[in-house]
C-alpha cells in the first residue's frame, strides 16, 4: 500500500486552531491550547475516537426562553442541530453529519416534513463515523430520501430515475463516471417497489417495500445481469471499480481545498477499499501535511455561527440563527438542490452582508453601552487596549499581523482628537467596531 | 413538490434581514406613485468628506460623486444594452409551456398532464402549439412583437444531469472543466476593473452564469437592503467601519486563495454599498417606487425586478444581470398545479416589468432571455410527472426582438431514442447572437467555436 504522509511540523496552538476548525467548528475557550498539548496523533484520535457525548454550556432555548420544538415548529429544526454543533463533546461526529448533509443532500423543500428531516439526521449521525457502505443502504431506504428522489413513485409499470441517477451521478461514481444513460434507467428499475400511505394529520408514513410494485426481471447494470432490488443497487455502486476514487476524492475537498498528490490518493483510496470504513480515511486526512501547510478553507455558514458562539461562549438562544444563516447562504435541512451546497462559492457581495449580521448578532450580548442608563465597563480611550480587548472578547484567534495593525489603524483614527463628550462616549463605540470588523475579516472568514 | 410552509418561511426571511438592516420598510410593489417621491432623493456615501449626502432633482446620478470608474462607467450608462437572464430551475417542461396539442401524439403520451380542451391561447406561429393558460401574459407580448419563442433549444448529445446541463448552460459551452460563466467573459472582455454592478445577480448568491476571472461582479438580494449597521456604532465611527471593510480586504493575501477569496468580498462588498447608497430608504420613506403594478405576495422575483427598473432608471451602470424565477421546474411528480402557480407568478412578474420599463422609456435598452437547463421526457411518467429530458423552450423578450419564432417545434414523431424531444436550435448560437448584436462583442472572444453554430436572428 502506498504511505500515505504524515504531518511533522511543529503542532503548537495554530495548527490546533485549525483543526478544531476543520474538522469540528472551531475552539472553546482554551480548547486550542489543551489540544496542542495531546500532539498531533493524540489530538486527532481525540476527534475520531470521542468520548461519549457530554454538552458544554447552557441548553437551547427560542428568545422567550421556551425550549426548542425540532419536530414542529419552523425553524426549531436548524437550531437543533445548531446547538448540537455548539456544544457537542465529539465535534468531528457532527461535522461529518453536517458532511453527510451535504453529500446527501435531501431538502425539506421537497420532503415537507422536520420529522423526517430529523430522522435522516440521526441516520447520517450513526454512520458519522462508520462505514460508507451501510450507510449508502440505509440512506436508499431512508424515508425523507424516499420522498425527495422519488423513490415512492418509483414502481415497476411507472419507472421514475430520479434517485438512481444521483445515486450514481451524486453519491458514489460522480457525473458520467463510469455509467451509462442504460445504466440510470436499470438502476431506476432495481430500485422499484418502495412505498408509503398518507394518513391526515400524518402526512407520509408507514414507509414499506412491497414487492407487488417491484421490478423482478433481469437487469444489467454495469455490465453485469442480475434480479437486482435496491440492495444490490446501492452494493453495485459501492463495488465499482471507480467509486473508492470519487469517495476519497470528496471527502478529501471537506478538509482540505487543494486536491491529494497520486501517492496520498492511491494510499487513501487502499485504504478504503480495504472495508468501505470512513473513520480510517478522515484518521489520514486529519493528520497530513496538506492539512496544516496549505491554504485557508473558507468556513461554511454554520461553521462560522456555531463557531462564533462557542468562542463568545453563548448558547442558541435566538431563533435569529435560522433567517441569518440561510441570509448568508446556509439553511440546514434545506440544501439549495440534491448536489448539496456550492463550497468554492460561500462568499459573495450578498453572503458577506449576510455574515455582518451574523457577526452582528453574536456580539450582541456583549456590546458595549447599548442599555439605557446602565454603565458597561469602562473602556480606556487607548487603541492598543481596545483591539487587545476585542481578540479577547472573541477568544484569541489567530490573526495576522497586517490585520491587527488595521484594527489599530481604525482605533487611532477614530479616536484621535477625541476631546469632551466624545472621550467619554466613543471608546464603546470604537471597541464594538473593532469586534464586528474582526469578526467578519478574512483572517475570522477562514480557517 | 413545494413545501406547504414555503410561504411562511420566506416571509418571515424577509422581515429577519429588514430587522437586521434597522427594520427598512418593505417595497410594496402596485403603489402608485404619489408627485416627488420615489427615486427623486437620491443619498451617497462620498468617500472624500465620509458623509452621507441627499441630492433632490434630476434626472440621473450625478457620478461626480463615485469614484471616477464607476462615474465613467455610469455616464456611458443610458445607451449601455442590458441583458437580463432569467433561470427556470429544474428543466422546465416545455412540453407544458407550448402545449403540442395540435400534434397526433400529445394525448397519447401526456394522458393525465395535457392541457383540457380548449384551455389557453393558440400560439400563433404554429398551429400546433397552444401557450399554457399560466403564460397568457407571454402570448400577449408574444401579440405585440416582444417575444422570441424558442420551441426545441439544446445541444447535441444533451446531457440529462440537471448540474451538468445547467453547467453547460452558464458557461456557453459543452465543458465541464470552465469555470467561468458565457457573461462573466463578456464581462472580462469589456468590463471595468472598479465596477461590481456591471454584472448583477438578484439573488442570495452569485449566478454563476456572471462568475469571472478578472473583472468585479455583485450579488445582491434586493437594492434597497444593502447596508452595514453594528449595534452600539454611529455617526462618523460608523462611516469609518464601512470604509474599515475595504481596508480588510486588500491587506495582502500571501498568495493564499482562502483568504483571496474573503478578502475580495469584502472589497466587493464595500464598494457595492457605495454604489447603492440611493436605494436604501431614509426617514421612513419607501425607496423604490414603481410606475406599473407587480404581481402582490411576498416573493422576491417580482420585488427584484421592480427594483432592476428602478436602478436602470437611476442610470446604475449594469451591463448583465442574473436571477432566477420563482419556483422549481424539476417535476418528477403532481407536475400540474406547481407548474402552473410558479409559471403564473414568472409570466406576470415579466410582463409587469415590460411595462415598467415601458413606462420609464427604457424598454428599448433591455433584453430578457428566459432558459432552463433542459426540457423534460416527452411521455409522462407514472408520478403525475414527467423525468428530465433533452431540447427546451426559451424566450427572448424584449421591445427590440423580432417577435419570430427562433428554431421551429421538432414534432413528437420524432424523438430522439430516449424519447425526448430533439433540438432544432443550439443556446450556443443563441449566445452569439445575444452577444453579437444585442451587446455588440465578438462572440468568438467569448463562446469556443462560436462560428460553428448558426446565429438566429433575434431583432427587429
């Protein structure tokens, strides 16, 4: 088997930064630090072998402190699963939660119901971690995936392609990769006979294989003849010769932005092949070289949100989130289409306003001087202190040195001259700029 | 499919972000509009003094106070051509939008979806196609000359993925491997380096028809939302954190694309904000206001148009500007109603902005050209639906088209061997002819192999 490298540089507190980042949603307070301590073999086996799962910090809530209704109310869906990536102790399994999310991506645009959306939540959590191959079966058969790819209308008289399309165009070969048009149609056929009743009150339910709308023939798919049913179609495609490929080739572009050298990708796709295991492949990623020494990812949406809070160490506790996480491009249990989101394309003009109020809410429980006739702290009228108090404020992020000396930049200048009313009253002003401009810099945009 | 609380969910979107942006007061599009409102006030961000400042009168921006690039680019503005495109996501049916239902097959292989008898218009270019009684404002255009109907566009060996196709499609060509949009080139061959606006998508996010390699383009939801507010931050420190924004992102980026990336939508985004300093309300005041009615309801297609018009009339300097329509086109099941309601609030939203454009005497500047990714299955499927297919329909319109049908209805007697519907047009010769004589740019520069495919003629 090819080596697949190994990062040897040194793992002090900016890789581990970056880590928690990538693999999880950024650090708690002092989190960076414990975890440098563990080097870098303990401290990523910290992330694929967790410890049972502990909350950190207080529950969620809406504004009205009422607890949250996932199942029922709008919105509550996205805070849920918000709040779990908060404050989770196994930061890695709801990162490849939210992977899996995107990889499979099923919508609630189509499938109408948050109860489904949460069991399909729970389905993607238990194989977080597990194998690629269970989890492609039980995702076939899952019901939201059943009512989004139309896998109920899908019977033998009425053939319907849609899921055995993107099960191969999307989930495990990539666009023309290895399959033929015949194939899409075989695949559709393979996978007749799923079912469900409507109950009012219910919706969709009593999800069921029933064998009368199942195709029995013969069907060929990739060359090879057989009665094959929806097991076998998910089994063919996990067994092509170009799957383990495209498997490492996507999971790779979640953690790190420039694609695998030949030699990690023939290790990495060995590797999988040896069991269709996930934990072992991300065990790799997580600690080559390509991690810690090439560029910056842009953070996804909630990446950045989650990861916001849990530096200010708050908790969800506005249902805010839902509308400022879909204004910057991210609404979960509602993907934009099947192909999951566009990560090359997080930022723009729009999104970037969007991340502003992101930012803007996050800071808000500790905005400086807002509540009537209440004293905040005093902020001393010196720039230094004020951009020092800000990454303070945001747990000490790494940043480079070019945007501290703007922030500063922006303090002098705002501040300078400052006589009377004003030597009182703008240094809270110029402190709540200083945070909101360094949440939302690129060095915070990024990891 | 559709979700029943899809209503709510962007209603209640669209009042979260005009909460985030100060509570800004809602376009109510129908308005009449009352003597000396309107875009009659117009304020700007002028760099150089670092104040907001409101000009009342006149008829244009008065640029002097942009930055010289975009005051350039704004005085070139009110003969600038601008190309509006808009997107049916999913592959809409054309099959349902021009009704076939003169032709001996339709019945046969549309039991359940064919349009009842004797419902909408007939399409008066051939006698075999009825229009969907949903696009009777497009049949009334289409009666006055102002629509091009594009019955079978597509391409050869059409590919049925919905991401590859629509690729296809954005970028100008069969190639998977371009990453820049067919209007993101035209934008780097004749744009400028200093204005966004010149490539607009009216959405939460880059069209990526728009994206290029050189030149700025911008994104944004509506025209009047645009703003950077912090709580426990005014007067002139909150002047100087926007200005801060740009500062941010052209810090240098050490060669690395992840910080390339957020540092130019900071830049992006501050220089935008300039621009579109007009159109966000002060004082309570509604910011755009519209001559024509557009179709009620709190979805943001006909708000977005109504503000294009407005920023058109401001003398905003756009050359191409992307969104999509409302709804989705992918109806691989209960096709009828969906398709019906989404074309309805599609046809009414463009026929309102015709006749905004009309009203403001700017309709002899703009094109709008209507696609999807690909049309669908000729025969229905079992769901009440229909399964992706292959050629589509498209429209151009405009004051300016030839109101000539582009290409002609390739029958349903002869289907291509998966049984769908074969092109009689190619996007790519569209494509040419949009950039050849509505923009006036060498489609060679822009479409690969763009002298291969015929270019229809598409004006008056």
């Amino acid at each position: 088997m090819a080596e697949i490298p190994t990062y040897e540089g040194t793992f002090g507190h900016a890789e581990a930064e970056r880590l928690l980042w990538r693999a999880g949603f950024g650090p708690r307070r002092g989190q960076a630090a414990t975890l440098a301590n563990l080097g870098l073999n303990g401290a990523v086996r910290s992330l694929t072998h967790p410890p049972g799962e502990r909350w950190v910090g207080p529950r969620p809530r809406d504004e009205k402190g009422r607890p949250l209704a996932p199942a029922d109310a709008w919105g509550h869906d996205h805070l849920w699963w918000l709040d779990r990536m908060v404050r989770t102790s196994r930061p890695l399994v709801e990162r490849m939660t939210l992977v899996w999310h995107d990889w499979f991506a099923t919508s609630n645009a189509g499938v109408g119901s948050q109860k489904l959306m949460l069991a399909q939540n729970r389905l993607l959590r238990r194989y977080a971690l597990g194998s690629f191959d269970r989890l492609l079966v039980s995702i076939t058969a899952n019901p939201a995936m059943l009512i989004w790819l139309s896998g109920t209308d899908n019977r033998k008289d009425a053939p319907n392609e849609n899921y055995g399309r993107e099960l191969m165009e999307l989930f495990t070969l990539g666009e023309g990769n290895g399959y033929t048009e015949r194939d899409v149609r075989e695949q559709a056929r393979a996978l007749t006979g799923w079912t469900s009743t409507w109950k009012r009150g219910k919706g969709q339910t009593d999800f069921r294989f029933d064998s009368k709308r199942h195709d029995t023939g013969v069907k060929t798919v990739f060359g090879k003849k057989g009665t094959y049913a929806w097991r076998d179609s998910a089994s063919l495609c996990v067994h092509h010769p170009k799957h383990a490929p495209f498997f490492v080739q996507k999971l790779w572009s979640y953690f790190i932005p420039e694609p695998p050298d030949p030699r990690t990708r023939a290790g990495l796709e060995a590797l999988y092949r040896e069991g269709f295991e996930v934990r072992p492949v991300l065990d790799a990623i997580l600690r080559h070289p390509a991690l810690y020494t090439g560029p910056r990812m842009v953070k996804p949406p909630v990446v950045y949100i989650a990861g916001l809070l849990r530096g200010l160490n708050r908790g969800v506790d506005t249902t805010a989130w839902v509308w400022l996480s879909d204004g910057a491009g991210q609404r979960l249990f509602n993907p934009p289409n099947v192909a999951g989101w566009d990560d090359s394309r997080w930022l723009d003009t729009n999104a970037f306003r969007g991340r502003w109020y992101i930012a803007n809410t996050a800071l808000e429980k500790v905005s400086l001087g807002d509540k009537k006739g209440k004293k905040g702290p005093k902020i001393p009228n010196d720039p230094e202190a004020i951009v020092k108090g800000a990454l303070a404020v945001l747990g000490n992020p790494t940043i480079r040195p070019e945007t501290r000396r703007e922030l500063l930049t922006f303090a002098r200048g705002s501040l300078q001259g400052t006589t009377g009313w004003k030597a009182e009253s703008y240094p809270p002003l110029v402190a709540n700029a200083v945070r909101q401009l360094l949440a939302v810099s690129p060095d915070l945009q990024t990891c | 499919m559709g979700c029943c609380n899809e209503h709510s969910r962007s209603e209640l979107l669209r009042r979260g972000l005009a909460e985030a942006g100060k509570g800004l007061p809602a376009i109510e599009p129908g308005m009449p509009m009352p003597a000396g409102t309107g875009l009659d006030r117009r304020t700007f961000v002028a760099r150089g003094v670092g104040l907001a400042l409101a000009v009342y009168g006149g008829a244009a921006l008065r640029p002097q106070v942009f930055d010289e690039g975009i005051a350039a680019a704004a005085a070139a503005g009110p003969q600038q051509k601008v190309l509006v495109s808009v997107f049916l996501d999913g592959g809409a049916d054309s099959l349902s939008l021009l009704a076939p239902t003169g032709d001996p097959l339709y019945r046969q292989l549309r039991p359940r979806l064919a349009l009842a008898e004797g419902s909408g218009s007939a399409f008066t270019e051939d006698p075999r196609l009825t229009w969907h009684p949903s696009l009777a404002p497009l049949a009334q255009l289409h009666g006055e000359g102002k629509v091009n109907v594009i019955p079978g566009i597509g391409y050869d060996d059409p590919n049925q993925s919905h991401f590859t196709s629509r690729h296809y499609w954005e970028v100008g060509a069969a190639d998977e491997r371009l990453a820049t949009g067919w209007l993101g080139r035209y934008l780097d061959r004749v744009g400028r380096h200093d204005n966004p606006l010149q490539g607009l998508s009216l959405d939460w996010s880059l069209q990526p028809s728009l994206a290029t390699a050189r030149m700025p383009v911008a994104a944004v939801d509506a025209p009047d939302r645009y703003d950077f507010w912090a709580r426990g931050v005014w007067g002139d420190v909150g002047t100087r954190m926007v200005e801060t924004i740009a500062k941010l992102g052209e810090l240098p980026t050490h060669g690395d694309p992840g910080l390339k990336q957020a540092s130019e939508a900071a830049k992006q985004s501050a220089r935008l904000y300039e621009q579109l300093a007009p159109f966000r309300p002060k004082d309570d005041r509604k910011s755009i206001v519209s001559p024509v009615a557009y179709p009620a309801g709190d979805d943001r297609f006909p708000r977005r148009l109504a503000g294009l018009a407005a920023m058109l009339a401001a003398g905003l300097p756009l050359r191409v500007v992307a969104l999509s329509a409302p709804g989705g086109y992918d109806t691989h099941d209960n096709q009828a109603q969906g398709l019906s309601d989404d074309l309805k609030l599609t046809a009414d939203s463009l026929l309102a902005f015709q006749r905004d454009l009309e009203a403001r005497g700017l309709a002899d500047r703009v094109l709008v050209h209507v696609w999807t990714e690909f049309g669908r299955r000729a025969k229905e499927n079992g769901s009440g639906g229909t399964d992706h297919g292959a050629a589509g329909a498209g429209f151009l319109i405009g004051s300016q088209v030839s109101g000539q049908m582009i290409g002609e209805f390739p029958g349903l007697g002869k289907l291509d061997e998966q049984g769908n519907l074969r092109a009689t047009s190619d996007f790519r010769g569209l494509y040419r002819a949009i950039l050849e004589d509505w923009l006036g740019t060498d489609a060679a520069a822009i479409i690969p192999g763009a002298q291969k495919f015929a270019r229809p003629r598409i004006l008056r």
